[in-house]
C-alpha cells in the first residue's frame, strides 16, 4: 500500500491564475454592460408578457420570483440600491404567492389587472436597480442569495423570506 504525502514532490500543482488587482477593481465596479443587461432582463420581460397575454407558467413564475428576490436583496444593505421601494418587491413576493395558491386550488394563472400592475412596477424598479448596479456587487447579491436559499431549505433560514416552490 502506497502512501501519499500532501508535500509530496510527486504531487501535480497547477498554478493559480494572475491577477491584475487594478482590472480586478475596475471590472468589480463597472456597471453591467447592455449585453449583460438584456440578457438579465429577457426572461423577466418574457414572464411578465406571459402573464399579461395568459401564457404564464410554473417556469415564469420561477423567473420572477428570482427576479424579486434578487431585488429585495440589492434593496438591503450594503448595496441599498431602491431601498425606497422595497415594499414594491414585497408587494410583488405576494401577488406571486397568490397567483401559486390560486394555481394549486383552481389551476389558473390568470392575474387580475391591479397584480399585474404590480409585478410591472416592481419589474421597472428592478430593471433601474440593475442599472445602476456594479458587477461586484451584482455577483455578490446572487452569491449572498444562493447561500441563504440553501440554508433556508436546510431549515436554517431564521427570517429569510423565500417563496416556496409549487408543489
């Protein structure tokens, strides 16, 4: 039997990359480009056509409720972008777990016209927040979201608001 040593000369290591610090900073602030921008916001614009035109579904309804989520996050500290209109994703958060509830009781999507308004209103807000958002803090808030989804699942969540998933 063959032992292996951590230090051993043996051991393949692979080089880390380098790392300008100064492109790092710059790129870490810099805003989303356009491209980023659409490509965050297709799937958002989508969803809320879907249910403005009654083609909503389980997969929109996921999209917005990542969407909101994301939002009530870079609402928060330290990046308070929109903390002024944080009840607007509250607000949205509801209509969304109303729209589920009405699915599993009826299986309708349908969305009356002040819920629609709603989730519209929250979508412009979030759209600003994106913005107007750096990439650092943007990839921080989903990073920072994702480990408080997955603690939250785990039952550790202690006041995490999440929406629950259908069932």
């Amino acid at each position: 039997m063959r032992t292996i040593h951590r230090n051993s000369a043996h051991a393949k290591r692979t080089p880390l990359p380098l790392v300008d610090p100064i492109q790092h900073a710059m790129s870490g602030a810099a805003c989303l480009t356009k491209g980023q921008l659409e490509t965050l916001m297709a799937p958002n614009r989508a969803a809320v056509a879907a249910l403005q035109y009654g083609q909503f579904n389980e997969h929109h309804w996921r999209v917005l409720v990542d969407a909101f989520n994301i939002a009530e996050v870079l609402a928060k500290p330290p990046v308070n972008l929109a903390n002024d209109h944080a009840d607007k994703f509250n607000d949205a958060h509801c209509v969304l777990l109303a729209l589920s509830e009405q699915y599993r009781d009826r299986r309708s999507w349908t969305a009356r016209g002040h819920q629609l308004q709603t989730i519209k209103d929250a979508m412009f807000i979030f759209q600003i927040q994106l913005e107007n958002v750096a990439q650092g803090e943007f990839e921080r808030t989903v990073e920072k979201l994702k480990r408080r989804m997955i603690e939250a699942l785990r039952g550790n969540g202690g006041n995490v608001r999440l929406v629950k998933a259908l069932s």
